[in-house]
C-alpha cells in the first residue's frame, strides 16, 4: 500500500480525482470519497433545462460506476472541519485520518455582501441556479409561472466566478424559452462586469440575431441593494422591477476552505503549487476545482485537468518520486444559443516555470458563429466529459 487519499467532493474535481487517483497508483492507492449528495448533477446543460430543452432528470447521473469500478471506498457524509496539524477530518458521524488529502468542495455564495439574501426563504424567493439541483428546477418553475409581458432579471457578480460565459449563456436560453412561450416578457441583463466576460462578439450576435427586442443587456451594474419582496433590485444607475429575479451571488472557495484556512488570498481563494495542487498554506492538503486561485476560468474542463494533475503529481509524490515539472492543459467551454446552434472557446494552457504560474500558450480559439455542428459537438462534450468523470 502506498497510503490513504481522501477526497472531499465528487464533484467535476473530485470525482475525477478519485477515478485517476485509483488507475495511477496501479489499486495500491487507498481512495476515500466523501460527498454529502446522492447523485451527480451538473452545472454544465443546466441552463438547457431553462430553456426547457432538458430536465434536471438528464443531468443527474449516478456515482454507482465510479465505486464500482475503480474501487473507490465512499462515505455519504459532509466534512464538517479538517485538522492539517493531525492530518484528520471530521464528518458529522466520526472522524477519519489521511496521508494525503485533496479538497475539491466547489464554490460557496459570499451572502455577506447581499444581506437580504442571507435567509433560506429569500434564497428560494430569488434564487441563484448556480449550483444545479433543485434551485435549477426552482427557477424554471418561476420562468413557466411568469406572465406573458413579465420581466425575468439576471445580475451578473464581478469577476472572477464560476463559468465565464454561463450568465451569458442563461440569458439565451431564459430568451429561447420567452419567445416561444411568453413573447412579450424582457429579459435584463444587470451586469457588474464593464462587458461581457466571455464570447462577447459572438454572444452579441445572438441577441441581435435571434432575440431581438428580448434582452436588454447593462453593463457596469453592480447590485447595491435588493427588495426581496417585490423583487426589485437598485444598481447605481437604476432600480428594476421584475417578476423572476436570479441573483448570481459573488463567489469564493467553500465554508470548509475558508474555514480551515486554505482560503489565504482575499480570505476568498486558495493559492497551490500548479505542479501538485499542494496548498500553500497547510502541507499534505491539495486543492483542485473553483476554489483555486488559479487566474484560469473557473470550468468543470480545468478541473478535470487539475484533478488529473493533482492525481498524477500524488501517485509519483506518493511513490517518492518527483511529480511532472510542467504540466499542460486545455479547456473548451461551448454555449447553446437556442435549441440548435451552440458555440466556443478553447484554450490551451502550459505551466510557466519562471513565473511558477498556469499560462495561456498557443492553440485553441474561439468560433466564427454559431452553428448547428457546434450544437451537436457540444452535447458529445457534455457526454464524454460524464462518461471521463463516473464510469
Ligand atoms: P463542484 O462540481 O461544484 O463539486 C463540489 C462538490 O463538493 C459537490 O458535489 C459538493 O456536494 C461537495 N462538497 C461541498 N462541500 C463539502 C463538504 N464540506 N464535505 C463533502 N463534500 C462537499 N463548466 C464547463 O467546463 N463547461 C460548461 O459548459 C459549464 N457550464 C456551466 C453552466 C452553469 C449554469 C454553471 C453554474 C457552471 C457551469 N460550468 C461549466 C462550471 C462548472 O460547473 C464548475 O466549474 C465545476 O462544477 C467545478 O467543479 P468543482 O469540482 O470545483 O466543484
């Protein structure tokens, strides 16, 4: 045996972790998964399911192929705290002790910064979407509800936060699903960023092209204060009415992370070594996934990469050998339009051995226009990066 991993989070990070983690260490690498839900559900597709395209059912998949074959032990639990000076966590039901451990627990919502959103009914009144589950569900159910005519307002945090182009994406789908249903309702788009953070050319043209009249897109608008009864919310410059609102809230590293001290930049995201994923901060920890401090899009493609890495780097740490000096990998996030045509970017990134950073290099690119080839590119994506996480 070359020792115990324990994984916090089956997510896009975690999951992966774990599977590479087994197959690397050739079965001599005892892996623990610890994850408090169920199934899987993933963040990319959902936004189809607003465009009533998809329903939760098709993006909620079983983790039953991934214990089984790669025999990975697994405990549904969350973490409550972890002790790096005993390098042991602490579940709701007993405590467990590692060799290794890698935290791949996502993102969490900063409520501090919107206090009005700091309830559980509020949250439900306005939700957020941004973790897919029921409040992806809750915020279709609003959309069907809404009245021909009725305004659905999305606010976009300042960056960074998960998935660049995902608010972008929603707004097209929230407008796909108005326009065959409710055409006369508006969709406004208060964004807190200066533009669009992602595809803004081609994300421009598909408002232009296949919505027009339907969103309404206001850039530098940071929410300052929200009414959650009526739903209205005040940027600088206005104050918007609406019948559905989804507020993205900003973003940081999970409770745990902060919690534990592994959040150390801005007490909001983790710095690592991008060759391990080892924090900075406490040893024998490794980080992988959104809560990384990485300057990198936040994607279920990089952190698939990163738990590759990170997985990679533990085997041959593990092994007492030295990890690859200088990883490289790529990222692809596609957008859906409408119900037929999608589009990307893609990026490759190379480790930057001076810099000691993760740094776009040559190759990818970004499409001329949406089409319906991209369309079907993109769901084999979505279809072969479930089949690389579960099975
Ligand atoms: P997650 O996938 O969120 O996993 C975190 C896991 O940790 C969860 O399962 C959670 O239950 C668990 N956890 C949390 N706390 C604890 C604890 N204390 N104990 C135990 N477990 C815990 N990315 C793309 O690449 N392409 C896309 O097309 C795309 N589209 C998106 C669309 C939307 C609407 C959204 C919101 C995101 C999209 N993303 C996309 C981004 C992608 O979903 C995230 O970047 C990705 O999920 C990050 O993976 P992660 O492992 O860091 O976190």
């Amino acid at each position: 045996k070359l020792g115990r991993v324990i994984v916090i989070g089956a997510g896009y990070g975690g999951a992966t972790a774990a599977k590479y983690l087994r197959m690397w260490g050739h079965g001599k690498i005892e892996v623990i998964v610890i994850e408090p839900n169920a199934d899987f559900v993933s963040c990319p597709v959902s936004n189809l399911v607003l465009g009533g395209e998809k329903t939760l059912s098709d993006i909620t998949l079983p983790y039953d192929l991934l214990k089984q074959n790669h025999g990975i032990k697994w405990i549904k639990d969350k973490v409550i705290a972890i002790d790096p000076d005993k390098s042991e966590i602490r579940l709701s039901k007993g405590k467990l002790s590692y060799d290794k451990l890698i935290v791949a627990t996502g993102i969490d919502f900063m409520y501090d910064r919107l206090p009005a959103l700091n309830n559980l009914a509020a949250q439900q009144k306005i939700p957020h979407a941004w973790k897919a589950g029921p409040q992806t569900q809750n915020l279709f159910d609003q959309l069907r509800a809404m009245p021909d005519g009725g305004v659905f307002a999305l606010t976009i945090p300042a960056q960074p936060y998960r998935c660049p182009p995902g608010p972008y994406e929603r707004a097209c789908q929230v407008a796909f699903y108005l326009k065959n249903h409710k055409p006369k309702s508006k969709v406004l788009i208060l964004d807190a960023n200066p533009a669009i953070t992602s595809k803004r050319p081609l994300f421009e043209r598909v408002w232009a092209d296949l919505y027009p009249g339907l969103i309404e897109y206001f850039p530098s608008s940071s929410l300052k204060e929200i009414d959650v009864s009526t739903r209205t919310v005040k940027t600088d410059f206005d104050t918007v009415k609406s019948d559905v609102l989804n507020v993205i809230p900003p973003q940081r590293a999970s409770d745990l992370c902060v919690n534990t001290g592994l959040a150390n930049v801005d007490k909001r995201w983790c710095e690592v070594d991008f060759r391990t994923y080892e924090s900075k901060v406490f040893p024998n920890i490794h980080i992988i996934g959104d809560g990384v401090d990485s300057g990198l899009p936040k994607s279920a493609h990089i952190a698939t990469s990163q738990a590759k890495v990170c997985a990679n780097a533990l085997a041959f740490m593990l092994s007492d050998e030295a990890p690859d000096p200088s990883p490289v990998f790529g990222n692809t996030c596609y957008s859906y339009a409408d119900n037929k045509t999608a589009m990307h970017v893609t990026t490759v990134y190379r480790y930057d051995a001076a810099e000691k950073i993760m740094k776009a290099a040559p190759g990818g690119g970004t499409s001329a226009h949406p089409s319906a080839q991209e369309y079907t590119d993109a769901q084999y994506w979505a279809l072969n990066i479930w089949a690389d996480v579960l099975t």
